[in-house]
C-alpha cells in the first residue's frame, strides 16, 4: 500500500457493513487527497454502491469512520455532520435522478436550490455549467428528450452546481456508446486539472486506467489490492498475454514445452491464455504447431482484475 | 451473524423529527413543477366535486327539503356542500401524499437525488406533507369560491371555516403519508381508497346526519377525522359557532402529529439499508 504524501481530504478507516449473515463491506480503508483520482473497481456485490452510500450517509456503516477534512474548519464525520459534508460534494449515481418535468436549465436552477443558494446566485453559473456538459443547445430540452450521454453528462453539471472538492460517481460511464463515453472522460480529465478529487467505481478497465491515479481492488466487500494501475498490472502480471483460440487449442493448456515457457495458463471457454516474460520463443513455439489463431498483447489492467477476482460469473449484482 | 458488540447502534426510526428550512427548496420544485400544470389541474381538482354537490345537493335537496342540524333547519344543499368541502380537502391531500408523492419517492427517484444534496429525509417528509395539505388549500380555495358565487353561504365565518380546512389538509395528507411509505406500488392505495377513505365518507355526516346510525356506530364515527372536520365546518356555514370545537380540533391535531410521526417513522424505514 503507497501511502499518500500530501494531507487526504477524505479518509475512510475501518469500514464494515452486514446484511443479516451476509458481509458486504469488510474492514474496508482508503484516503483521498486533494486532485487525486481514486478508482474503486470489483465484480457485481463486490460492495462498491454500499460504500458509496455510506460515504454518503444513506446507509449507516457497523462499524468505521468516515472522515471529511475539507470543510476548513476542522474534520467532519458521516454521518454525524452529514449535512455539511455534503455541501461540499458532488454525487452522481448509477441511475439519473432528473427531473422529468423540468428542463436542464431548469433542473441546475432547482437543485442548487436544495445546497440553499438563491435564484441569483445559481442563475449566472448556468451558461457556463451546461456549455460544461456540451448541452448548450438543449438548456430548453427536458431530460426525456437527451440521450443516454447527455442526461450523464447533464447530472455531472448537476453535481458540479455547488462547486464541490470532492465527486463521488458511481459507474458514469455505463450504458454509454463510445463517442459518449469519451467526452464524459475528457469532462472528468478537465476537472481533475482544476483541482477537483474524484472517487470512481466503475465496469470498465480502460477508463480506470486512464482516468485514475490509484485504484482499489473490491471483492465480496474486501479490498484486494490498491495502487497505481501500471504498478499494479506490473506487480501481479507478466508483461505479455498470449491468447490462443482455435481447433486443439486446449490441449496446449496440458503441453509441458508451452508451460515451460509461459508463467502461467488459464484456459476460459475455447481460449487458452499463456501469461509470459517471453513471448518471442512462446510465438515461435505455437507457430510450429500450425492450424492456431494467436493474438499477442501487452497485460492490462483487465487480466489484473480477472486474475484477481477470476472468472466465474456472479450472480447477485 | 450479528455480533452485538461489533454492530453500532443504528439510531431508532421513532427518534424526533429532524426538521429545518431545507424543507422550502422540495416544496418550491413540487410548485415550480405544479405551475406548468395548474390550470388542467384546477379544472381536475374542483370539477368533480362541484358535479357531485350540483346533482346530489340539487337533485337530492329537492326530494330531501330540509336537513336538521342542532335544532336549527337548513337546506340540503347547504348540508352537503359544508361536508362535501371537507371531503375535497380529504382527497386532494391523499391524492397528492399517495399518488404523486409515491412518484416522486418510488418512480422517479427525484428524493434519492435531493438526499445527495444536504437535505435530509425528514425535511423531505416534512416537504411532503406540506406540500399535499397546500394542493387541498388550493382545492378548497377553489371550491369555496364557487359556492360563494352560488349563494350556497355567505356566512362570513367561512374564513374561519377555510383556517379548519386547512387544517384538515395537513391532518389529511400526514395519515396519507403512512401509506405512502408502506407502498410497494399504486395498486396497494386502491386499500386505502376502498378500505378507508370511501367508508370514512359515508360514516362522517358527510351525505347524512350521523343521527341516523346505529349506536355503536355513531360512537366509533365520532372519532374519525373526517367527522370532526365536519362537525367544524358545518356550523361555520350556517353562521354559528360549533359546540365541542376544541375537543374536535384537538382530534385533527392529535391525528395530524401521530400520523406524521409514523409516516416519518415508516418513511425512514423504507429508506434505511
């Protein structure tokens, strides 16, 4: 675990929820520092939303602490000083809670409301807020009439309506075809720049490489491991990933000159993956064989999380 | 499972109400929402209920003639439109804290949303039920206004029959609240309707005077909220002061502090995971 330098504006110590015989969140930690981007990714029920909802206040944690320091004036606690932690951030959540009567605009207007601004002051913020969201043309349309992406990208401006320090966002990003996941990315990068932190869950291996400094690895409400994602991926893998599909594919799975040369084999549905530190005379070897399908990649951060979390299905979600 | 020592004590659902001003910013949205529709809505809201006093209070009236309320004689449709207005303030409150709170709670998630802002669910609550008993307010207003402009009263304790009315909106709207928080969707408010609301017209001199029940039945009416609003109401239309008005004022508020306290109570347990 690599500690964080620079004082955390958030902290969690200790976390632990149950439902009846069922442990959802396990003696769980983490700390947040100012502009940091931290990424919590897990299978389905790994814990992610209760965590969450406990960094919240929604749900009353066991046993822990839930600390927020960037009130100024001193600590705050969840969810004792619930109410004042959260002036202070910026929620969105796996499902949109628009309103479906109001516009955008309107929607900005009604919910700065409820941090307890006044129509001048919320009024000149939202030009700038929804040319955030790219949803300049649509500050007339109501949130029945956007796109799965615009109604994402619409809650972001609804959670930046207070300016907070810290985002909590619960998988942004689903649902939304590429074109619509990538500007949600570079919106986030944007903010991490003006100096906003961000705690992320997410489904998708590539934005959390590529948005989160650190990340942690949840699974049935234990963290599995943390850091950043290049060390990790080089800390539990092998540089390079062989996969290999095809007509006796899997009796390689068995063959004693493959395994030599790879570290380890994992065979999943019709494909054989050779994890390796050297692919060349692996290559070699299986084109000898002939009749294969190959595809050589670097590791990634999706043979981590398998690795770690493995392959089965979960059923709960 | 559980281990006592381990779990912290998650705070009883039967604490006191947290409440503050933050209930303001839900009710504005419930009214900036309500002003897109209100004119469909005034015609919803009063229509009914001014067809029900024309045809029954008109139509009945000149079969029945002359009703008698505490030895005073009055006409019909007087009888009926001082007890049918406490019903219009029953039903446009339970509509409002069933229906349309269940949407707003159950449906459209729009609670979830304000919680990840600083307001708690009791101003929510509170947001609610205030926000149900001004949509009676309005309705009653309405109806009012008509049966002013049809010489039904022109008693000028219809003022003080309007602070009652109101009253009866927030006692109205709390009870409604309670089924709002145990509902697992609309179909479960037909119970209410049906189960409650439809008897509790009939058994609360509503359309008759309760002098024709039996016994037993008068003394379990006695004690509905709806009979006391009535028994509030009415006198105030014929221009008299009603006899027992504290005790039946202090039957409303009684009904309207318990019933937000459990609906308060439930809501928080619907919420608490």
């Amino acid at each position: 675990m690599r500690p964080v330098s620079i004082a955390p504006l958030f902290k969690v110590r200790h976390l632990r929820k149950r439902y009846a015989e069922t442990t959802v969140v396990d003696d769980l930690s983490f700390e947040i520092a100012p502009g940091e981007c931290l990424g919590v990714i897990g299978p389905n029920g790994a814990g992610k939303t209760t965590t969450i909802r406990m960094c919240l206040g929604l749900t009353t944690p066991d046993e822990g602490d839930i600390t927020y320091f960037g009130g100024g004036g001193g600590a705050l606690h969840m969810p004792r000083d619930a109410l004042a932690i959260k002036a202070q951030l910026g929620v969105v959540t796996q499902f949109d809670t628009l309103d479906p009567d109001f516009s955008c605009a309107e929607n900005l207007m009604v919910y700065g409301r409820y941090f307890g601004f006044r129509r001048a002051d919320i009024a000149p913020r939202i030009p700038e807020l929804l040319e955030f969201a790219a949803l300049t043309h649509k500050a007339a349309a109501k949130p029945g009439e956007l796109s799965g992406g615009m109604k994402r990208r619409l809650s972001l401006a609804r959670a930046l309506v207070n300016d907070p320090k810290l985002l909590l966002l619960d998988e942004p990003t689903t649902g939304l075809d590429p074109q619509a996941r990538h500007l949600m990315w570079e919106r986030l990068q944007v903010l991490l720049q003006r100096g906003k932190s961000i705690l992320l869950t997410t489904h998708f291996m590539d934005e959390a490489e590529r948005l989160c400094t650190r990340l942690l690895v949840l699974d049935h409400g234990r963290k599995i491991a943390e850091g950043r994602p290049r060390d990790l991926i080089a800390e539990h893998l092998e540089p390079d990933v062989v996969e290999v599909y095809g007509n006796g594919a899997l009796e390689l799975a068995g063959a004693a000159d493959l395994a030599a040369l790879a570290a380890r084999i994992e065979v999943s549905g019709e494909t054989v993956f050779f994890y390796t530190q050297d692919a060349r005379r692996l290559l070699d070897a299986l084109a000898q064989r002939g009749g294969l399908r190959t595809f050589h990649r670097p590791a990634n951060l999706e043979d981590l999380f398998l690795k770690l979390t493995g392959r089965q299905i979960r059923e709960d979600g | 499972m559980k281990t006592v020592e381990a779990a912290r004590s998650t705070p009883s659902v039967w604490r006191p109400p947290a409440l503050s001003m933050r209930w303001w910013p839900v009710f504005l949205r419930n009214w900036l929402v309500w002003r897109k529709l209100a004119i469909p809505s005034l015609i919803g809201n009063i229509a009914e209920p001014l067809i029900w006093l024309v045809a029954f209070g008109y139509g009945m009236g000149a079969l029945v003639g002359q009703v008698e309320v505490n030895g005073t004689k009055v006409p019909y449709i007087l009888f009926l439109a001082s007890g049918s207005i406490c019903m219009s303030a029953m039903n446009a409150a339970s509509f409002e804290a069933l229906y349309s709170a269940f949407s707003r709670m159950h449906v459209q998630k729009t609670w979830d949303g304000i919680m990840n802002a600083p307001v708690g669910l009791d101003d929510v609550v509170l947001a609610e039920m205030l926000w149900a008993a001004f949509k009676a307010i309005f309705t009653v207003t309405a109806i009012l206004a008509v049966m002013l402009a049809l010489g039904i009263s022109h008693s000028p304790k219809l003022v003080v029959a309007w602070a009652v009315l109101v009253g009866s909106g927030i006692t109205f709207s709390s009870i409604a609240l309670i089924f709002n928080a145990l509902a697992k969707g609309y179909d479960f408010f037909t119970y209410y309707f049906t189960l409650f609301m439809t008897p509790m017209m009939f058994l609360s001199g509503v359309f008759f005077p309760l002098d024709q029940l039996p016994g037993f039945v008068r003394t379990f009416a006695a004690w509905l909220p709806l009979t006391n609003a009535v028994a509030l109401v009415r006198p105030l239309f014929m221009d008299q002061w009603p006899s027992d008005a504290l005790r039946h004022g202090l039957v409303l508020a009684v009904y309207a502090v318990a019933a937000f306290w459990v609906a308060l109570a439930l809501t928080r347990r619907r919420f608490r995971t």
